[in-house]
C-alpha cells in the first residue's frame, strides 16, 4: 500500500489548533507523525491512526529544482 503522506506536505485536519489554524505540516512520518502548526509554530506528535483518521485535505509538497529526480 502506498503512503499518501510525505515529509512536507501540508495537510487540513478536521478540527483547529487553539491558535486557529487547522493546517499542519508533515514534518517526520512512521507509526507517529511529527506535525508542525502553520499558524503558531508548535510541533507535536500524533499517531497515525489518528491522523489518518482526522485528515481532510492533503497539499502535496512542491519539488522546487523542477522535478528533477
């Protein structure tokens, strides 16, 4: 099964931070997934059930050298 989250993407989850925002980037992925808030800056761990679970929106990372693989 293919992973649809990547390290960089930016992802909308059902419900918002306290400080607003409901958009976090996907800063290390696994059994856990370190998530960045896009609003304040805070960082904290979340499960994977969980994410998967609460995601709305997926924002793919842009690959800024043109692709080039």
């Amino acid at each position: 099964m293919a992973d649809r989250f990547d390290v960089g993407d930016i992802i909308k989850m059902k419900k918002p931070h306290p400080c607003g925002s409901q958009e976090w980037e996907v800063l290390r992925t696994g059994a856990d997934f370190r998530l960045k808030c896009m609003g304040c800056g805070h960082q904290i761990m979340v499960s994977r059930k969980l994410v998967e679970k609460n995601t709305r929106q997926i924002t793919k990372k842009t690959q800024p050298d043109g692709g080039a693989q």
